[in-house]
C-alpha cells in the first residue's frame, strides 16, 4: 500500500526520541473525536509496525492523523510534507473510490451496527474552498480554527407512570460522543418533569457562551404525544389521569431560542433533535397493486432546524439493546458524512437510509421528518477543525 509505504519513510526522519512523543500522541488522542491506539499495541520502535498499528486502527484515516499528530509535535515542515505525499498517492484512487463511497453513504446501517471509532474530519482544503467560492450561501464559523458552541442533551430514561426508556442510555452516550466530537460543550440532563424540560430550555437558551458560539444543539430524547396537533415531550411524572399536565410542548424551544427571547444566537444555526413518539399509530399502510429584509426589522424565528424521529401521529422505535434508530442513524451519518455535507444533505441521507432499512417492515414503517426549518444558509460542521 502506498500510503504505508509513505508513512514509513517520514516516520524514518524521526529520531528515536521524536518516535517517542508520535507514539504518545497515538496513544493520548491526537484529536477530540478520535480514539486513541492502546499502548500495549504501541510498545516498539519500528517504525513499519507502528504504521501497521495506526492503519488497522484508522484504516481510513491513518495518513491524516499522523499528520496531525507530527503538527502537535511542531513538526511542521515533516508534516506538511507527508499530507504532499500522501495527496499524490491517493489522488489515483480517490476518484475510483467517491461512486463506490457514495452509494454505500444510503445503506441501511446492520443490526449489529455498533458506534464509529471516530468521526471523519473535514480537510483543510475542502473548508478553505467552500468558504472562499459560497461565502455568501454558508453559515460562516465565528473562529477560523474550529466549530464552537454549545449544546443541550435532555434525555428521560425512568418514568413513575409509563414505560422506562430501555436502551435510552445508550442514545445518550452516543449523541454526547458525537456532540463532542463536533466541537461543543455539551450540557446533560436526565429524568426531568414538563416543568423541568422547560426550565432547562430556558436557562440554556440565557448562556452567555452563545455570544461567542456560532451554532447550537437542542436534543430531546423521552416519551412523546400529540395534544390537539401540537407535540410534546412527556415528562417523568405523566400520566393520563392523575398528571395529564406533565408535558412540555416543543414549540417552546422556538420560544426560548428565537430572536426576542435569546439575541445571542440571531444569524447561527439552532438544530433541534427529537427522539419521542409523535402518537401511537403505526408508519406504514396496505396500499392496493391499482393504487399511486432591510431596515432595522429582522425576523423573529430564523436559521432553525428541527429534525424529528417520526412523522406527526406515528410512533418512534428504540432498541433496548442498542438505542433508538433515529439516534443511531444520526450518529453513524455524521460520523461518516459531515466532513462533506451541509446538515440539510445530512438528514436528506439519514431519511433515505431508513426507507431502505428491511427492519421496518410492513406496518412499523418509520421516517424521520423536518419540520419548522428557516435554514438560509447551508450550515457545515466541519469536524475536526
């Protein structure tokens, strides 16, 4: 393989104790996002076992990391010289590689799907270029070094009335690795009331850190309904009877981040993720063979994006082994695809993946919905950076 071959031959100009601080590198991290290599797998100096090491841990991103790891050591000059390398060698391939690449991005994940090691960074050039040719049709980061922000994550596991949550824990672990992963600072609540939910929203949405943020995430994971075709999250304490009013509606997310109620974040992206019920029919039906701006105005609610996990009326499944699928899907895509696609493009390909998904079938159909977007601009992630 090329690319070994390359990464050796750099990894010859270090000297033994330069070898060293690489191999710590690997074995500390060499970026938020990605797993470090064990050190017991680390423990030689030949330079072509540690290359053997990083690839089956990075097999697709073992190049671009161990240029990273030679820039956190200052070695700059080495480590500019392997990413030139490195492009010559993989130029060839790349273009054989983006048809196969882009059809295996809408596959359905497995049922043994299990977390990514890491989340594939944005490059350098990519985000130069896109910020330089579409400056005017992209949400501009505030920082040019990285993405920052930070984000809410409410999840209710454990319920006095209805059903706990199983598998509810780990959609928390998943969407906070992914979270971090992206750059923001990540704010965690669980098991809380509808009074509760909608005191978080509303302290969230005061954080002073949204004054230097560029970007935001609200994510909701609990029991969901529909009340006279508005949606709401079911706080711990619901019941039909003797608590009925232990909701919280999530238009009030709206509410508590739109221009009047949170200025801090006028003109920056605001994701909104919903992992609840929506009702309690089933997303699929029998369907017979015969049948187919100027001024000093400005807009109280813009740049929002709210992506649930059903359509209005239907229910939302989750594992209790491995999560909810919604959750799921958004992780392994992000991992996968945010590197090169606006968020947009990103929940297009999660929706086209779970039609394709044989696990729902017949009547437990299930797709996820956007719902109350005023998006103007593409919005990119650019993991990584």
């Amino acid at each position: 393989m090329e690319t070994k071959r390359v990464m050796t031959e750099t990894l010859e100009d270090l000297v033994d104790k330069e070898l060293k601080q690489f191999i710590w590198q690997l074995s500390n991290g060499v970026k938020p996002g990605t797993a470090p290599i064990p050190r017991a797998k680390l423990q030689t100096s030949d330079r072509e076992d540690v290359v053997d090491c990083m690839v089956k841990q990075y097999p697709d991103d073992a190049g671009e990391i161990a240029v990273q790891a030679l820039r956190n050591m200052k070695q700059n000059e080495l480590g500019q010289r392997l990413e030139l390398k490195l492009k010559e060698v993989q130029q060839p391939v790349q273009e054989e590689r983006r048809n196969d690449d882009e059809s295996m991005e809408l596959q359905p994940i497995q049922s043994d799907w299990y977390r990514p090691y890491s989340i594939t960074a944005c490059s350098q050039l990519f985000k130069h270029k896109l910020l330089t040719e579409e400056k005017n049709d992209v949400y501009l980061p505030t920082r040019t070094s990285h993405r920052k922000g930070s984000a809410l994550l409410i999840n209710n596991i454990k319920c006095d009335y209805i059903t706990d949550r199983k598998g509810a824990e780990i959609d928390q672990a998943n969407m906070e690795w992914l979270l971090t992963a992206l750059g923001y600072s990540v704010e965690k609540h669980t098991n809380l009331s509808g009074n509760a939910l909608n005191t978080a929203v509303k302290n969230f949405s005061k954080r002073y850190e949204h004054q230097n943020s560029d970007s935001t995430f609200v994510v909701i994971m609990s029991h969901g309904k529909r009340f006279d075709n508005k949606d709401a999250i079911l706080g711990v304490h619901y019941n039909d009877r003797m608590n009925p009013s232990d909701i919280f509606f999530v238009e009030d997310i709206f509410s508590h981040l739109n221009t009047v109620s949170c200025p801090a974040l006028i003109d920056k992206p605001k994701v909104i993720l919903i992992q609840a019920c929506r009702g309690g029919n089933t997303g699929g039906v029998y369907v017979p063979d015969s049948a187919f701006e100027s001024d000093s105005w400005v807009h109280k609610e813009k740049d929002f994006v709210c992506f649930m996990s059903s359509l209005p009326d239907v229910s939302a499944y989750r594992d209790p082994e491995n999560g909810s699928f919604f959750i799921n899907y958004i992780v392994d895509t992000f991992s996968t695809s945010a590197h090169k696609y606006d968020i947009m493009e990103l929940f297009r390909k999660i929706a086209s993946r779970m039609e394709k998904d044989q696990r729902f079938r017949n009547k437990q159909k299930l797709l996820p919905c956007i719902e109350r977007t005023t998006l103007v601009k593409k919005f990119y992630l650019f993991p990584g950076l």
